[in-house]
C-alpha cells in the first residue's frame, strides 16, 4: 500500500494541491520509516535475538581439595542438565582473589543494568579446619570472563567488634529495591563459647568493591543458621529465604515483605530427600512459569534438583550424577543470553 502511494503521488502530483502531495509525502516516508524498523526487529526475534536469554550458567566448585576450592563453570539449556566449561578446570583460579588462596560457595547475580555480575565467595581453605574462614571475597564482571576482585577480612576490618570472627559462610547478594543498594548477606560466627551461625547483611558501596558500615543481623532461627538463599516471588509480593538450619534435617524457608523486616519461618522442608543436603540455591526458569531449587546432597556426592511453580510445593526432578572432572559443590545458577553463552564457549569450549 505504501509503495503504491509513493508511486501515485510521484505520477501523478497535478491532481492533488502542492501543499498536501508534501505532506502525504512526509507522512507516508514516516510510515515506511516505521514499518522498516518493526521488519527488523521481528526479522532478528525469529532469527534469536542476541539478548534473549536461551541458556543457564552454574557456577561451583569441585571439592575440599585446594586444587578443588576454585571456581566453575557449567552450562545447561534446560537448567537441570549440566556440561562443564574449560574440561571442569577452573575459569577463575583461587589464589589470584583469595587471601587463602581457595574460595568455596560462588554466588552469581545478573545486576539491575542487566549488564553487569556480580560474584561472591567464601574465602576459605577447608584443610585448616570449618572455623579458618575470616572473610569473603567480591567480583565484579562484564562479560563473566574478566573479573575484578576485593578480598575483605573481618578480623583486620572490623577489630574492636568482629576480631573473633571465625566464620564468614556462603555470602550472597540481592538488589534491595527499598535501599536502592545490593545487599550481601552471609553466616557469621565468633569463638565466643555462646556463638552460632546466623544470618547478618551489609550494604556493598556503588563500586561493589567493599562492605558498608558494620555487620547487621537479619535472621537465625534459634540455632546455626547457614547457606541462606534469597529470592523474590512476584507472585505473592514476598521474599522468600532459604536456608539450611544445622539442628534440622535439612532446607528450611521464611517468607518477609522486605529484606530487612522480621522474617516468618514456614513448617516443612524443601528437599525431597532424607540424605544430608546443604547449599539451596533457587532460580525462576527462563520462560517464568516455574522455579529451579538445587541443592548439595554432600555426604552421597551428587547434586539434587527440584522444580516448584508457587515455592509452597516442591517436585522431585533428578539427582544429577557428579563424576570425572564435573564433581559440584554449593553452586548457583542464573540465565544467560544467546550471546553470553556464545561468548563462554568460545573463550572456554564446551
């Protein structure tokens, strides 16, 4: 219709007053403008658009080992079945971030710009005993292969208030819309007899290259409280926290309105096992319809996962078998884009 117009006017301009073949003109140049445009953007949906996110990156580690305490990468396209990248050796190598040279417990985040990562990690040599941890690691990337670092002890840090610091565990990070600041939360523990693991956050600065202020608690319940996993359900407007609480069987959760209010704790456990389980992580699916949970069965050496579509009802869906080179420990996972998943082969293999 557009061309047949263009073609009248050029044709045949002596029927129609000057001033308005210019502005059809004008008006139907637009609409080819527009038209053009929305041809390209459907033409690049059918072909795969570059930030579509078509894949899913597990980040873990591979043992107690030092060689082990590094941190890896595997993919998954339907984010239960995993390929390790690199032949499952390390993509970054612990003793280029780590005070102790091994790192356990990599947290990943997509950042709010959509652009930029976020990692975090216990910086911990398991060898020296499960009290040697003192503080965490934080990375900083934009294109998950090129990561800056920050290493951050506690005891050096904060010495007239955290200088018995023994624990730091399995730090994570979360956009707290509230603050407008990501929020790093993590298990903190001192030698003091009457200390156990609970739940503390700090603010990270605008940089993501340190911790804001003091430690400050945000939730225990009534005994070691660990691996905490925070996520945000639209569905029922709540964050939803979950954790592994040592006197229990296993994976527990406590559901706020915000980070930082008093947390309600659910009866039931998440896993669908009676094996020793720890290290929960919990990712919505790329299409939004349902949630991945995962979790470290760590005494039988494999991983489990499960799917929920309202986080109230857990489905078994597999225990992935761990062998040769791909052995997870305590990982998390997020989506990725056609793109970033190119980018990781091609700097990795397959």
């Amino acid at each position: 219709m557009i061309v047949i117009e263009i073609f009248y006017l050029n044709l045949c301009p002596q029927y129609l007053p000057n001033t308005f073949i210019v502005m059809k003109k004008n008006f139907f140049i637009l609409i080819c403008l527009l038209v053009a445009a929305f041809s390209s953007s459907a033409y690049a949906g059918k072909g795969g658009k570059q930030d579509e996110k078509v894949a899913y990156l597990f980040t873990y580690f591979n043992g107690n080992a030092p060689w082990q305490e590094q941190i890896c990468y595997a993919l998954s396209d339907d984010g239960y079945n995993y390929t390790p990248l690199n032949d499952g050796k390390p993509v970054i190598t612990s003793d280029t971030i780590a005070f102790t040279q091994c790192v356990r417990d990599p947290h990943i985040l997509r950042c709010e710009d959509g652009k930029t990562f976020y990692m975090v990690v216990t910086d911990m040599r398991s060898e020296l005993g499960w009290s040697s941890n003192r503080g965490m690691v934080l990375l900083k990337s934009t294109d998950l292969i090129n990561w800056e670092h920050h290493a951050i002890n506690f005891p050096t840090r904060y010495t007239k208030t955290w200088s018995k610091v023994i624990r730091v565990w399995a730090p994570e990070t979360i956009y707290d819309h509230k603050a407008g600041k990501y929020m790093v939360f993590y298990s903190l523990r001192t030698s003091d007899s009457d200390s156990y693991d609970k739940i503390y956050y700090q603010y990270a600065n605008k940089a993501f290259t340190d911790l804001e202020g003091e430690p400050k608690w945000l939730f225990d319940a009534g005994n070691a409280t660990i691996d905490g996993d925070i996520v945000y359900n639209d569905a029922d407007k709540m964050y939803h926290l979950f954790y592994k609480q040592e006197s229990g069987r296993g994976i527990y959760q406590a559901v706020a309105k915000q980070l930082t209010d008093k947390w309600e704790m659910l009866p039931g456990n998440v896993e669908q096992t009676k094996e020793s389980v720890e290290g929960v992580g919990v990712c919505k699916t790329i299409d939004g319809k349902s949630w991945i949970i995962m979790y470290d069965c760590y005494g039988n050496g494999h991983y489990q996962f499960c799917s929920s579509k309202d986080l109230k009802t857990f489905q078994f869906v597999q225990n992935t078998a761990t062998q040769g080179a791909f052995t997870p420990r305590h990982g998390t996972i997020i989506p990725i884009t056609k793109a970033e998943k190119e980018r990781l082969i091609s700097a990795y293999g397959k």
